[in-house]
C-alpha cells in the first residue's frame, strides 16, 4: 500500500501544476509526433528543380520529361543567375545548366551542370542523389539505346556473314562448275586440233588429186584430139587406119589413165573419210562446248547474283554500322557528363556557423530570460518590487537590456573567435548580420520572459524552455530537412522562428544578401518580436494577478509561523517540514496551544498544507475535523501509519 501510496503521491506533484505537467507529457509527444511525420513521408523531399536551357533541341525535353515524371517541381530560367539567386532566397533547391543543342557527339562529351547550395549540409547530398538519379535513369536509357543499336548492326554484321558464307560456297561450286567446263573445252580444242589435223590431210590429198587431174587433162585433151582426129580420119580416110598405131597410142593412153583415175578415186575416197570423220569430231566438239558454254555461262549468272547479293550484304551490313553514331566506349558508357558547382565557397565550419549562433540565441536566450523571471518571483523582494511605485515596462526592459548584455558579451567572443581564427567573412555584411542578430536575440529573450511568467516552479520552467527550443531545433533545417514534411506542413514550418533566424543569418554572412532582398522575412520577424512583446506584457499582468490571488489565500497565516523554505515553525519551536512531522507535532501539542492555530473561521494547518503541499483535498478534511483527535485521525490515514 505505501508503494501505490508513494506512487499516487508523484502523480499529484506531477499534475499539481497543470502547465509544467502540459510541457512534461505532452511536449516530447508532439516533437516525436512531428519528426515521426517527417520520417513517415512517403512521398520524399519535396525538391524544386530550376531548368537553365538555351534551347528545346537535341535531349533537353527528353530530362526535362524525366524530370517532371520525377514529381519534381520545375521552374524554367532564361539565365543562371537568377536561377542561383533563386536557390540562395530558398525558393528553388537546385538548378540544372543544360548545353546549348545538347546532342550526342562521338568526338565531344557532353557536360550538364549542377547548380546548389553546399551550405545546406543536410539536403544537398540527398538533392544532387535525387535529381542525378533521375537524369542517370535516362542517361542509361541512353547507354541502353547506343548499346542496343551497336548489337543490332553486331547481329546484322552476323546474319550477313552467315549468308555470304553460304553465298561464298556456291561461288565456289559455281567456280568448280567453271573449271570442269573450261578443262571439257580444252579437250574440245585438242580435238578440233585433230580434226584440224585431218582436214589438213584432205586438202592434201584433194591437192594430189587436183595435181593427178593437172596431169592427166592435158594428156586427155590430146587423147581427145587424136580420138577425134582420128574418127575425122577414119571418116574421110582414103587410107586405111593403121591398127598399130591406134593399139600403140591407146596402149600409151590406158595404163596412164588408168593409174591416175586409180589415184583420183583413192585420194578422193581418202578425203571424204577425213572430210566425214572430221565433221563428226567437229560436230561432236560443238556439241560438248555449247553443253559447256551452256554450264559457263549459267554458273557466271549464279556467280553474278552471288556477287551481287555480297554487294547488297556489305552495304547493309556498312549502313548498320554507320548508323551507329557513337562508337567510343566511353561514350557509351557515360553519354555525358555532370558537374556540381556550388553556389557559395566556403568550409564545413563556415556553413554551420550561422545555425551554431542561433542555437546560442536560442537556448540561453530562453533558458536565461526565463531562469531570471522565475528567480525574481521567488525571491523575498518580489512583493516589495510589485509594491513600488515602478513601472512594470520599467521591469520588462531592464530584465531584456540584462539578457542583452550577457548574451552580446558571449557572441562577442565567439565573434571575434571566428573572424580571426576560422576566417569567416562576418564584417562584409555586417548591417543585416547585426540587424538579424538583434531582432533575433529581442525575439527569444521575450520568449523566455513569456514562459519564466506562465509557469510557477524552476522545474516546470526549465522543461517547458528545453521542450520549447528541441521544438524548434528538429523542425527547422539543422536536424531534418524542411522538404522532408508533406508541403502542408512545409508552409508552416518556414515560419519556425528557429529556422527563420538561422535561415535569415545564412543568407547576411554566406550569401552577403542585402537587406531589401530580405525584407519580407525581416519583417515577419519583426512581428514576431512585437507579438512576443505583447504577450510578455499580458503573460507579467496575469502572474501579478496570479501571485496576489494566492498571497489573499495565505493572509490568515502569521508571517513568523512560514519560514524562508515554507516550513510551519511551531511556537514551542518545533520545525515542521512535512505531513509526518505535523502528525507526531499534533499529537504532543497540548490543546492551548492548538486552538492559536485552529478557529471557527480558519485552520492554519490546512492552509499550510493547501499552499505547501497542493492538496486541496486533505486540506478540506482538516478544515472540517471538529477537534485535535479528528485532525490527528485524517493525517494518520494519510500519511498511513505512526
């Protein structure tokens, strides 16, 4: 039972004040639930692209198509300026820089340009990853592409060969075919020759028998002329014919003639053997070469539709391959090529400097203003102060010229640290640095003021200034970046006073942003500060209010029986410090001395415990015991024992 006792007991302590209870339990449950909605974006960094393009030509529209079916935000420039300008002013996060006729060439790689802000640790990374992504996504449907048509024209090539391999082959038969034909017309040819041969022979013999008739036409023209003289003769003769004579011319004529005739017939016989046998070879050969010539000429048709189809092959296989028109390796690989240009030059230290001074401002700003309110309200002076004739504008002022100080004096080291040991170049725009630095250190003192008023105790205070500022750190750029929150959120969250101060110091030192490029958020912050006044104002009233409420309850009270820590101090000089203590106190107070505490119209007792212990009802139960037994009875039931 004393255990749940125990346990019952911290929960009341907990709860007493209700808004230190709000800032403990419910303040780290909305940072979690914030930064887990971040996390929970399914939808990713809310990236806004600016697009720098000399022209629509070549395959600028094609990324610029991949770009947009990234759900990316594209903004279009007619110049990088104004493009860098924009990223500097946050309203764009990256800018691309496409070539002007940006073409695949194969003697030249094409460069696209990145255009970011290096000052943004957090997110640049993850912009230069998101957007490359997406523009290496159609850079390898380039590679894809060039690749493609190289294996197209490779497997072309092959197909090609395969069928002048085969086209090779039959040119080969067709030759083959050539060579037997042209050895049948070589054997042809020798056998004209010998036709040729026995032809000679012919004439030869015609020529004998030609000479055989040369010799015997005269010798039978004169046979002819005897015969005929002799019939003449024999027809006028008065002389008988001479018998002799005519037997002796005829015996000289016959054998001759005969011979010759004999001659004629042989060789005239001999040549029309030759004559026929050479007809026939002749005949013979023609036929065999007009087969073969036949045989030629069909193998040099085939001969020259194979070549012509190795003419066509060749040239399909060369336009393939000249419509390859990147033949580099490398090009293939990477079509082109990118390049990150950072829009601000500087180091690690140098973009985190402007969110480390802030966080300064921050956190000491609130936790100091709000430590000095509390330590005011608690101290023996507080009354005394609230009952002097000074304004309470005069108590605003001098605990924000306090705050000031201390806080000037910490950035002032921390200043002078940085420009002559990091280098940084804080005197170059030093008006809207001093001017953001001042609105901003107004803002977060006031703010601590706010918080050091509305709540009661140091505890609650310090929580609700720690809770408030880790609030505004994980929601603004330092932790995670704003783009990670859907855009509904986005739009609010610019206006983390955190992340406007921070944003707003980035731009003055990196940037050396003028003061009328921000004046918008200048004066926004302004209105913050004059809000902040506002509030602090009504925030000191109401605790002024909240303080006398509470010192009307405790007036029955004797100022000598409360000590400095409000601890009852008894007249027989017992130091009451809790309920315990109380109950052996009353048990051995003698009843005078009881009834100077306890009357019909108040109960000291029960007011020291409403004040001390915040326990309206125990409190209550005492107020009604009607005697010391009674009293003794209730706070032995509470306290759970001797």
């Amino acid at each position: 039972m004393k255990f749940l006792e125990i346990i019952k007991k911290n929960f009341k302590i907990l709860i007493r004040s209700r808004a230190s209870a709000f800032a403990v339990i419910v303040g780290p449950l909305l940072l979690v639930a914030l930064i887990a909605l971040a996390f929970s974006n399914a939808q990713g960094y809310s990236i806004s692209v600016g697009i720098v393009n000399p022209d629509q030509e070549g395959l600028t529209a094609q990324f610029i198509a991949q770009l947009e079916s990234g759900q990316y935000s594209i903004q279009h420039y007619d110049d990088i300026e104004k493009c860098v300008e924009n990223i500097k002013l946050q309203t764009t996060n990256v800018c691309i820089k496409f070539p002007a006729n940006f073409v695949l060439d194969n003697e030249e790689v094409s460069e696209v340009e990145f255009f970011v802000d290096q000052s943004r640790t957090n997110l640049v990374e993850s912009i230069i990853s998101s957007v490359k992504s997406t523009i290496i996504v159609k850079s390898d449907e380039i590679s894809l592409d060039l690749t493609q048509k190289l294996v197209n024209a490779v497997d072309t090539a092959s197909e090609e060969l395969v069928k002048q391999k085969t086209s090779t082959a039959d040119l080969k038969n067709q030759i083959a075919v050539i060579t037997v034909s042209a050895g049948s017309l070589q054997k042809e040819k020798d056998s004209l020759q010998g036709a040729n041969t026995k032809l000679d022979n012919t004439k030869d013999n015609v020529e004998t028998v030609q000479e055989g008739w040369d010799e015997i036409q005269p010798k039978t023209s004169d046979l002819l002329v005897d015969v005929k003289d002799l019939l003449k003769d024999i027809d006028q003769a008065n002389d008988p014919v001479n018998p002799a004579d005519t037997q002796k011319s005829y015996d000289a004529l016959s054998p001759n003639f005969t011979d010759k005739s004999t001659d004629i017939d042989e060789a005239l016989t001999g040549a029309l053997e030759a004559l026929n046998t050479a007809k026939s070879t002749v005949k013979s050969s023609s036929d065999k070469v007009g087969a073969d010539s036949g045989k030629i000429a069909t193998a040099a048709q085939q001969s020259n539709n194979q070549l012509t189809e190795l003419g066509a092959s060749q040239e399909k296989v060369g336009t393939q391959l000249a419509g390859v028109q990147i033949t580099s390796a490398e090009n293939i690989v990477n079509p082109f090529i990118t390049k990150i240009s950072p829009i601000a030059a500087g180091s690690q230290t140098s973009f985190m400097f402007p969110y480390f001074i802030m966080l300064i401002i921050l956190f000491v700003g609130i936790m100091l203003s709000s430590t000095l309110v509390v330590m005011e309200k608690k101290s023996r002076a507080f009354f005394r102060n609230f009952t002097t004739p000074t304004s309470e504008i005069l108590h605003i002022v001098a605990n924000y010229l306090t705050n000031i100080l201390v806080q000037v004096g910490q950035l002032g080291l921390i200043f002078v640290a940085a420009y002559f040991y990091l280098k940084l170049p804080l005197l170059e725009n030093i008006g809207a640095t001093v001017l953001i630095l001042f609105l901003s250190l107004s803002f977060f003192i006031f703010l601590g003021a706010i918080i050091g008023y509305v709540f009661r105790t140091q505890e609650g205070t310090t929580i609700a200034s720690i809770s408030l500022g880790s609030l505004f750190l994980f929601l603004s750029n330092v932790i995670l970046p704003i783009e990670s929150f859907p855009q509904a959120i986005r739009q609010v969250l610019q206006y983390n006073p955190y992340m406007l101060c921070s944003e707003l110091l980035r731009k003055a030192i990196i940037f050396n942003t003028p003061i009328k490029s921000l004046q918008l958020d200048l004066l926004v912050l302004g209105g913050y500060v004059i809000v902040a006044v506002v509030l602090l104002i009504l925030a000191q009233k109401l605790s002024a209010r909240r303080f006398f409420a509470s010192f009307g309850s405790r007036k029955i009270l004797s100022m000598p029986h409360l000590t400095r820590e409000n601890y009852l101090l008894l007249e027989s000089g017992a130091m009451v410090r809790n309920k315990k203590e109380l109950l052996n106190a009353l048990r051995k107070m003698p009843d005078s001395e009881y009834m100077k505490y306890v009357s019909e119209k108040s109960n000291e007792f029960a007011l020291w415990i409403k004040d001390t212990f915040k326990e309206k009802k125990l409190a209550k139960r005492i107020r009604k015991a009607v005697d010391k037994s009674q009293l003794v009875a209730v706070l032995q039931e509470n306290v759970g024992g001797n």
